[in-house]
C-alpha cells in the first residue's frame, strides 16, 4: 500500500485493535496523520504535511532521524550478517559490550542484551530476587515507569494499571520520588533491590532533591539491597551527560539501557551488572529467552555511540536544553494560568500544566502548528507534563521556531472560553472510553 493509498480511519483501526488503545484514542482525538517518511528533527506525513519532531517517540531518535553514519553502518552491516541465533557469539556484539562497560560509570561484570526495556527490567528482577533471596521486597517510586509487560507492571508506580489486571505482588512498596524518610522506612533493614529513574520520567518529570541517589546509594550499601538504575529515558546524552547517575556521581548495582541507545534503527535493550555486585550475589542459572543483541542492532548502537561522541552531542543537549528550558520559562510567565513550571535538565524537559485537559488542548493547537510533543496519555495525572524531547542534534533555529509555535498554540488555548475549556475537561477525564463514533464527530 502507497502512502496516498493509506486509509487512516482503518490505520486506527487496527491501532486500537492490536496495538494500543490509548494511543489510538489520542491518535482521533488530535486528528493524527501517518507518518511516512523523517529526516533530522522533522517527519513528514501521508499528505505531504512536515513536522518538528519534538517527542522522539519519548526519546528513541536521539541522533535524529535517519542519521547518514548510523545508515552506513547499518548498511554495511545487513550486507554481512543481520541475525544470529540466540546464544552464538558475534564480534559486534562484543564491541559494544566493552563500549557499554567503559562508558557506563563502575567496573562493569556482565551485559545481557534484550529487545526492548520491559524486558531488561524484568531480566533485573529475576536475577534480583534469585540472587538476593530470600529477601522479596522491592520498593519503587510512585509514578516510575519500568514497562508494561506483566512482571513489569508489578513494579510500575501507576497503579492505575491494576484495574486491568489486579495487584501483581504484595512484596511491591511504593514511596513518594524525593521522599528520603518514606525510603529509608520501606527498605527498612533491608530490601531485595530498589528501582530507580535517577530522573523521574513519564507524565511526571522530576529532578531528584540534592542528594537524594547519594543518599539511597548509601543506604542500600548498609543493608545489601540491591540499587537499580533504570536509565531507559536519561541515558546517551538526553539529560546532559551519557548517563543521569553521573550528577550523583554514584554506581548503580544494576543499569537498564534502551531507547536512544540505537537512534531508533533497532529494538535494543540491556542490562549491566557491576563486578562487585556478581561477587557478592552470584547470578543464577540464566534462563530469560531473549533474541536481543543481534549484529544489525548492535551495529546500529556502536554507530549512534560514534556520532553522539564525534559530534559532541553531549554538550549540545545542554546548550540546546538551555536554550529550550529557557524560551519555555519564559511562556510558563505569560501564561500562569496553563503553565506550572517547566521541570528537567538538557533535552529532557516539558511544560508541567495545571491538568490534564491543557495538555490535550495544547497538543492539539501543536499538532495543528505542526509540531509534535510527547503527550502523557494519563488524564488522571493531575499536573502532567508534555513532554518536549528533540533529537541531541536540534538546531538552535529549529528551537527557536518550535517555541515561536509553542506561544502561538498557548495564545490559541487561552482565548478559549471557559465553557469550553469546561466541556473540553469532562472529555479528558474520559476521552480513552469515548466511542470512536463520537471522536470522529468531535
């Protein structure tokens, strides 16, 4: 099917049948088109329409869409072997493992490669609990995110979830994010691990208080509770520098890697255990079925690590976030009764609205300006953020225009009158149970 030839009604469809409902929800709500083709920041639509790409898909293309070196590479790399099976060892993969233990702060023992995040967490968590045993308790923070597969919803801080499947675990205790007296309490004199967005991503977006992963590094040494670091979001330059853990200046027992780690040519995950934590608590007999790893997704990741350090990627997410996080704030002052505040560090940060309907409302004054943001799709978060995370290559001008449309979409909210921002709340609060009839009509 041609691009011109694609029926988005049945696109959606499909989405909402086999994919993902939300999403799809979204999709009708904000009159989505189909992406067909990106390049750099920008991606391009089914009619022809060109997009900012300020969402990333939540930070995968960190690179930038279609990077030239990471296609050479990848190129070159189907020409000689794309796949291997599951087990067979293959020289790229070794490469990037030994990239992966030099770049990532610690002595590094093991990586153990996946396809997506989820199921690196859930990696984490087998040989956490078998190899901490017979301890069981894992305290996580409310609003985490580690995934939606199912033993990753055990531990996911929106509880929200549960409705759909019921309480995955009683050995799971939640805790506020910055609250150091609620951790101390949960891990108590001693937990099986702790899970931790060294920044708190999803709708949330938090920065940790000072000397918070200090302190529960700390802690976790005196009870021999094991500290995770789910660095899924932060990693590769998002948040200022390769890894989010380095402000701190800790090492995490375990890292879990995925998203930007590719530049979104491939589904690649991992999981890092540090060498001490191997001597203290041996790894159990490894039996998580994986084909993650493979030479085209390794290959793609050594490429995407080349161009974010040759071309020095690192320190334009921070002059480039500077700028970003700075036009931002200067729209939270103009429009205080939309805006919160703007939350994060580097190219990892977003307008925090005062609820929920503001952020379907600017989304779509966004979507109609052509530019793309990272929604939450959680209406019941009360302060949600809309997140904006452009690829570590943004130009200074593809900045500056993003936020000339951001203040132009925020005029067009706040010249809404309030029965219609009132009408526009109810339908938030439950636009993901609407009939699709309705949404079409809408």
């Amino acid at each position: 099917m041609t691009t011109a030839a694609i029926d988005r009604r049945q696109l959606l469809d499909d989405c909402e049948k086999h994919w993902g409902a939300s999403a799809a929800k979204l999709y009708r709500i904000a009159g989505s088109q189909v992406e067909a083709e990106a390049s750099g920041c920008e991606v391009r639509d089914h009619t022809g329409r060109r997009y900012l790409d300020f969402a990333c898909s939540y930070g995968v293309f960190i690179v930038g869409h279609r990077h030239p070196a990471v296609q050479r590479r990848v190129d070159a790399q189907l020409a000689q072997l794309a796949w291997t099976p599951r087990g067979a060892a293959h020289p790229v993969q070794q490469e990037l493992t030994e990239r992966l233990k030099a770049l990532a702060p610690g002595d590094w023992g093991d990586v153990r490669y996946m396809l997506s995040g989820a199921e690196a967490v859930e990696h984490s968590l087998r040989y956490a609990l078998a190899a901490n045993a017979p301890r069981r308790r894992i305290v996580i923070t409310a609003g985490a995110y580690h995934g939606k597969t199912l033993a990753a919803m055990s531990i996911l801080g929106q509880r929200q979830h549960e409705a759909s499947f019921g309480k995955l675990s009683a050995d799971v205790v939640i805790v506020p994010y910055g609250d150091m007296a609620a951790m101390r309490e949960a891990v108590g004199d001693g937990a099986c691990a702790v899970y931790l967005e060294p920044i708190l991503g999803g709708a949330h977006l938090r920065m940790p208080p000072l000397g918070y992963m200090e302190d529960i590094r700390a802690l976790c040494d005196h009870t021999g509770t094991l500290l995770v670091a789910d660095e899924i979001q932060t990693a590769f330059g998002r948040c200022g520098k390769m890894f989010a853990v380095e402000y701190a200046n800790i090492e995490p027992d375990i890292l879990i890697l995925s998203k930007g780690l590719t530049g979104g040519y491939a589904s690649i995950a991992c999981a890092m255990y540090r060498k001490q934590t191997l001597e203290r608590l041996p790894a159990p007999a490894d039996d998580h079925d994986s084909c993650g790893g493979h030479p085209f997704a390794c290959a793609a990741a050594l490429a995407a690590l080349d161009v974010i350090e040759e071309e020095n990627l690192l320190q334009a997410s921070v002059e480039r976030g500077q700028q970003l996080r700075q036009g931002l704030m200067q729209l939270a002052r103009r429009f205080p009764g939309i805006i919160e505040d703007v939350p994060g560090i580097g190219l990892m940060t977003g307008l925090r609205l005062k609820g929920a309907v503001y952020e379907s409302l600017l989304s779509m004054e966004l979507g109609k300006r052509n530019v793309h943001t990272g929604h939450s799709m959680n209406e019941r978060a009360e302060r949600p953020v809309l997140r904006y995370y452009p690829p570590l290559s943004v130009s200074a001008d593809t900045i500056d225009e993003a936020l000339k449309r951001t203040g132009e979409a925020l005029e067009a909210v706040a010249a809404l009158p309030a029965w219609k921002i009132s009408v526009m709340r109810r339908v938030t609060r439950s636009m993901y149970r609407l009939p699709n009839a309705l949404l079409r009509k809408m």
